[in-house]
C-alpha cells in the first residue's frame, strides 16, 4: 500500500445499504401518498438485499435524507367548498392593500384570563411509567375564575377593556364598542374600519343594527376563517408576563390590575 503522508483513515465504502436505490424510492413515494402510514408498516413490507424485511429505523431514515419527518397533524375544522372558496376571496381582496388601509383597521379580540395561567411550553423529563407521578403533573384548575378582556389595537392605540361579569350581547354593546369603539371613531379623523370576529354577540342582529346607526364600517371575514390577525401575539405576551411577575395575583381584582399595568 503507497504512502500517503497522513494519519487520518481513509473513506471507506461503509457498510452495504440493506435497501436498494429503487427501494428508497418506493418508500418516499408511500408516505408521500399516503400521509398517515406507519413507518412499521412499510418496513414489513419491503424484503431487504439481506432477504429480510427492513428494519423500522431504515425507513425513518431513508425518509429523514428526503426530508420528511413524522410531524403531528393540524387539526382543522371541517371546510365546504362553499369556505374554501369564501377564504380565497376574502384574501384576493386584501392581498394589496397598503399600510396605511391595515392602518385605519381597529383590532379587537376578547379572551379570559385566570389567576393560574397554564403555560403551554412546559415539559417534563421523566422515565417510561412516570407519566402521572407528582412531579410529572401539572395540575390545574379549570372551574376557576377570571377576568374576561376585550383587547382593542391600531397602529397608534393600545386599550385593554375589562368586562365585568360574563360576556353577552349587552355587555359588549356597552362596555366595548360605546365606551370605547365608538368614541375612538369619532374622535380620530379619517375613516376607520373595525374587526371583530364571528361570535354570536358579535353578528347578533342588535349589535349589527347598533353599528350601522353609528355607521362604523366592519372588516368582514369568512366563517371558519383562520386567526391571522396580529393581536393574538399580545395574549401571548401578555399571558408571559403575567407568569412571570415575582409576586402572583391571588385575587380578580389584583390580576385585573395587572393586567392593565402590564
């Protein structure tokens, strides 16, 4: 063997694939077909060049170099022709409008928020069998009480509207769109549009007539339309905050506090 002036080992032609090119090929083409089957049962099904069948993590690996990973599903609601095509509409509408068109929009958004706040990022180490051990628990308490908000957002504004008590057509009339929708409008020069979405004190006929006599334009959207809208990144933050404050809240008035100071 010729010297080659070097101590590093040479590349090698590694051990011998146990599925062949068209093989691999067959197993992208199956998941890609058939989105929801298993990786062990393309594995029985496909005798390796060693004249058994192929292991699991062949396939997984095989489909790994073609970049396809087992991912959880989406689950989405159930959508008609008659959505698909209400959706495709509504986003030919508004895929030019400008900056200063999404800038005379008024975003709102309700949620409710309790004193103890489940943080979705959270996991947990443990071993095969802990899954219910205490420590491995995150208990929570979902008969307890809140405070529900209603969030309005634009380009220059920011308000956080607390509703007292639990929320209906009334409420909202009052609370959200006189003392505060309505006053912005008309307080702000230019024309404005509102967003809200498809809840039922929403699209109730009280508040629609309510709307119209004070002539405040609505951002109309599809049913079953996606939450794309940009103020569901401050429930977010606002929850993350919240958690975070060295002194908790353990009363509705404390975290009704908070919440505005936040």
């Amino acid at each position: 063997m010729p010297i080659s002036g070097s101590v590093k080992d040479r590349l090698g032609c590694g051990r011998k694939r146990v599925a062949s090119r068209r093989q691999n090929n067959v197993i992208r083409r199956q998941h890609l077909r058939d989105r929801t089957s298993a990786a062990a049962e393309t594995a029985a099904a496909i005798v390796g060049t060693h004249g058994r069948p192929i292991c699991l993590q062949t396939v997984i690996k095989r489909l790994q170099e073609h970049r396809i990973r087992s991912r959880r599903p989406y689950v989405g609601p159930v959508l008609t022709v008659r959505h698909r095509q209400a959706r495709q509409e509504w986003c030919q509408e508004h895929r030019n409008w400008t900056r200063a068109q999404w800038g005379s929009v008024i975003f709102s958004d309700e949620s409710r928020l309790t004193l103890q706040m489940a943080e979705g990022r959270t996991r947990v180490y443990r071993r095969p069998g802990e899954r219910y051990n205490d420590g491995c628990v995150m208990e929570v308490n979902r008969s307890q009480r809140g405070v529900m908000v209603c969030v309005l957002l634009t380009r220059t504004k920011k308000e956080l509207v607390t509703i007292h008590g639990n929320m209906n057509v009334r409420r909202y009339i009052d609370d959200v769109l006189d003392n505060v929708v309505v006053p912005y409008i008309q307080r702000v020069p230019g024309p404005r549009i509102f967003q809200h979405d498809k809840a039922r004190h929403h699209v109730a006929r009280i508040t629609r007539e309510y709307l119209q006599a004070h002539n405040v334009n609505t951002l109309n959207r599809p049913a079953l339309s996606p939450d794309l809208y940009p103020i569901e990144h401050i429930w977010d933050e606002l929850g993350r905050r919240v958690r975070q404050r060295p002194v908790q809240a353990l009363t509705l008035q404390e975290l009704e506090d908070v919440l505005h100071e936040e």
